[in-house]
C-alpha cells in the first residue's frame, strides 16, 4: 500500500480528481512524484478522456510544485503539453 500525503491535500487536487488519480494507480502523493504530472495526466486521459482537460496537466504539474496551475506561466504550460502529446 502506498504512503505518503493524500493527493486531496495538495495544491490543485480536489476530491473528484484524487478519486480519479486512485483508479489510475496513483494513491498518494509519492506515487504522483514517481510517476511525474505528464504520466499521470496520460492516464486520466485515457480512463477519463471526456472528463480530462490540459487544466488537469497544469494543475498536476502545479500540485507537485506547490502552486496555483493558474501560476504556471506560458512557456511552463506550453512545455507540459508538448511533453503530453509525444508518444510513450
């Protein structure tokens, strides 16, 4: 079982997308660590393709820095998408 913060208590992370992260594999805060926001937004897009936005990359990758996604700036979230959309 993982360990460590839950993913609710992070910046960005509200309780739908913390339930989401679970049934992708992500439970906690290490796990979205090890995995990296781009990793992890590819798997909500594929379990939740309707529901999965680029708000949820920017906010994933902001939850790991500690800030607003609304704080990333330009370059930053033009960097995450193109990181997104190359193959794995």
């Amino acid at each position: 079982m993982s360990t460590g913060r839950p993913l609710h208590l992070l910046p960005n992370l509200g309780p739908a997308t913390a339930r989401r992260l679970a049934e992708v594999g992500v439970s906690c805060e290490a796990d979205l660590r090890a995995l990296g926001a781009v990793a992890a937004y590819a798997r909500l897009r594929h379990a939740f393709p309707r529901e999965t936005s680029l708000n949820a990359l920017w906010a994933l990758h902001g939850a790991l820095e500690g800030v607003a996604w609304t704080a990333l700036d330009a370059a930053t979230r033009a960097r995450l998408e193109r990181e997104a959309a190359e193959p794995s």
